[in-house]
C-alpha cells in the first residue's frame, strides 16, 4: 500500500510530461536556397582563349535539408536596380557572347549544392568597346524551398586579362663566376597568369644583341665569346608559369682581367605577346668583387674638417661627409689646391670603377673633378679613374664610372680631389670602389 501511494505521484507527472508540446525545433532556421557567388563577380578569361566556362553555385541553407528544384533565368532588370545602388553603368552582355550551358539542377537533403555554367565567346566578347562594362544577370528561382530574395541575383562581368611572357631580372645582371664550380648562368621566363597552354619561344643571345644594347645605352661591354658558352633553351608548358633556359660557360677560353657580358633576348613566343623588358645582360666576373670596406686602413688625408674626417666617405652613411679644411678648425691644408686621401685595402685588387656620392643639400656642387690611382707599394701612382661633375647646372649626387677591362691594379688607393664649383671647397659623402680581388 505504502508503494503504490509513492508511484502514483510519479505517474501523474510522467502523464502530464507526455502532453506536452515538443519544443526543441522551435528556433531553428527553415530551409532557404540562395547564389553563393551573388551580386557583381569577375568572370577573368585570357586574350588568347576562344571560350571560358563560368560556374555558379546555389546552396541550401537551415539546419534540415530539404530538396528543391532550382533555375537560374536571365534578369535584365537586375542591371538597373545594382547599377542604382552601387554607382555603377553595367550594360547587357549581347546572347552572341555566351551560351547558357546548364541552368537548372537539384538540391537534395544530403548533397545541398547545385551548379550552373555558362560558357563565354571571349573573341566576340573583345570585340565590344568598353568590353569589360558588360555583365550578364541571372536570377535564381526555386519549387519546394523558398529563395532568399537579398542574395537570389548574380551579375557575371567577363574581364579580359592580357598575357605577357616576362623576363625575371631584365636589365644588368651582375654574375660572380669566380668560385671553381660556379659557370652556369639562368635566363628566366615567367607568366603571372596561370599557363594552360605548351608554347614555344625564341631566342637571341651573343654578339649582335650586345652590339644593339651598346649601341642604343651609349654602352661598351664587351661580349662573351660565343665559342666560350652553350645555350639550351627552356619551354613554358602547360601547368608551369616558368621557362629556365640554361647557359653553361668555358672559363678556360677566358681572361680573368676584365668583365664579359653575355646579352640574351626573349624574342618571340607562339601564343602569348612578349613583356617590354625582354632582354638580361649577364655582366660575368671571373674574379671575386669586393663588397666591404671596413679592413681599409687609413694611411694619410691631407686635409679634412674637425668631425668631417676621411672615415665619413667609406661609412656606408649617405647623411655623413668629408669636408676639406677651410679654416683654423681641421687638420692639414686650408683651402688646398688638392686634397688627397690614401688607404691601404690589405690586399690587391683591379680597378673596375667606382660610385661617388656627393652631399646632398644645397651645397650639392662643391665637387667637381678629381682622380683615382692606386699603387702597390703606397709611393708609385698609376691613374685608375678620372672624374668630372661638370658646373653648378648638373646638381646630381651620384657619379657612376665602370671600367670593363681591368688595367690598373694595387694595393693602396688614393682619392684626390682638384676642382670645385666654391672656392676650393671639397666634400665627399661616399667613395665605393668596385674592386676584383687579383689573386694568381
């Protein structure tokens, strides 16, 4: 008895619960189906293709799935209304740029996703002015879900991009051969559009492109012998955006005095246009270049300002000069006819020509003319460079001079500087020689 009066309480309850409305689903999302790549989106074909398929997604949102039959259908009136709204003067792409492939599919439960595709006629498509303003508008209808009206409508806009087959690194190349098994060189096509296609490019490289070069840059590289390399040519292929041709070199037919340049040319490729910088100057050294300054000792400078001494024009700092003497504040002579710097490399080197940066504010002019020499005991000069900003018209900071075979050697170098636009007002910002280290 005392059982049953315990259970029958808990009966109750169980039978109340049981009546009650099943509430677990109150808040979820009901299905809806909509574009994933809604609204105005870039459909990017090559000038080379003759068509392109554009794939459009529909989806199925809400936490159960429901199968629905969807379509897209051309909605021309969506041009106009996207145009209001964002600024814009889309015109209707023309039924003779594009075939409609599929527009209509199924969306069931377990697979949420539909595809639609419309493949364009990109040569009529470039044949448009203006023939990147132009889109065509598609809206998406469903039976058995509902749409959602804010992301039901896609504009497609065919964009032509150009190919171009570009050249890495055009323009002067150095290249150190000096290590023992270092002689090969790589010329370097590249496209920055996905390759589809297998080409084939042409090449000109040697005497008469170097010839061309020197004769249109006021330039006198000298030219690699042609019996001194091999070329092997790279191909772009289908699926690789880059092409490496190959140059191997003979050191054994060449001088170690001097620099070689070898110029190769992209010419031509079978489908796609050539980059306006086609061409790499390979300017070979056999000797290694010396980059550093800092084991230079300084051996005598005849004249320099307190705080502006010699060390300022081999710092690596373009803020910071040497200033020659021009009052009682300094060391050495005041207002010289020359002033002249002189330090000790540790080693020998060839001369193969210099950077001289001058101060760059209003006194900019100061320097004028000078010269280089270099010895190999610091007491007997041989004249490595000559240099000459002109007058007050040319305010450039910067004189380059190159020497491409190597005549002068030493250990010890000097600077000297004669000519100034003020007075005998000299100053140095930096003085970079370009030095091959001669070894035996």
């Amino acid at each position: 008895m005392k059982l049953k009066n315990i259970l029958l309480p808990f009966a109750g309850i169980l039978l109340l619960t049981a009546c009650e409305k099943d509430h677990r689903n109150d808040n979820l999302v009901d299905p809806r189906v909509y574009i994933v790549n809604n609204g105005a989106q870039t459909a990017t074909y090559y000038d080379v293709e003759e068509t392109l398929d554009y794939n459009i997604y529909a989806y199925s949102s809400g936490y159960f799935g429901q199968a629905s039959e969807v379509k897209i259908v051309l909605d021309p009136d969506a041009i106009e209304a996207f145009n209001a709204v964002n600024g814009s003067s889309y015109s209707l792409l023309g039924e003779d740029c594009y075939q409609i492939i599929k527009n209509s599919g199924t969306i069931t439960a377990e697979g949420r996703r539909a595809t639609f595709s419309v493949r364009l006629n990109c040569p009529e498509i470039m044949k448009l002015p203006q023939m990147n303003d132009y889109v065509i508008p598609f809206r998406l209808t469903a039976a058995g879900t509902e749409v959602n009206e804010e992301l039901n409508t896609i504009l497609v806009n065919p964009r032509m991009q150009q190919t171009e087959v570009l050249v890495r690194n055009a323009g002067l190349v150095e290249s150190d051969l000096s290590a023992a098994d270092a002689n090969t060189l790589e010329f370097v096509t590249y496209t920055e559009f996905n390759n589809k296609w297998d080409t084939e490019s042409t090449y000109d490289h040697g005497d008469d492109v170097l010839a061309e070069y020197n004769a249109a840059n006021g330039t006198q590289y000298i030219p690699l012998p042609a019996d001194s390399y091999t070329f092997t040519e790279g191909q772009l292929t289908a699926g690789y955006n880059e092409a490496v041709s190959t140059i191997k070199v003979d050191k054994s037919k060449l001088s170690t005095d001097r620099y070689y340049t070898l110029a190769v040319k992209l010419k031509s490729n079978s489908k796609f246009k050539i980059g306006e910088k086609n061409t790499v100057l390979f300017h070979i050294s056999l000797l290694p270049i010396a980059d550093s300054r800092n084991k230079w000792r300084l051996i005598s400078c005849s004249s320099y300002y307190t705080g502006r001494g010699p060390e300022l024009m081999i710092d690596g700092d373009l803020v910071t000069r040497w200033e020659s003497r021009y009052n009682n504040t300094g060391q050495g002579d005041i207002n010289p006819d020359e002033a002249a710097t002189v330090w000790d490399m540790g080693k020998t080197y060839y001369w193969c020509g210099m950077t001289l940066v001058r101060r760059s504010d209003s006194y900019v002019t100061d320097l004028r003319a000078g010269y280089v020499e270099l010895s190999d005991d610091g007491e007997n000069w041989t004249k490595a460079q000559d240099f000459d900003f002109g007058d007050k018209t040319n305010t450039s900071t910067t004189g380059t001079y190159s020497t491409e075979q190597w005549t002068v050697s030493g250990r010890y170098i000097r600077l000297a500087v004669n000519a100034s636009n003020r007075n005998k007002l000299y100053s140095v910002s930096e003085f970079i020689p370009v030095l091959a280290e001669k070894t035996e």
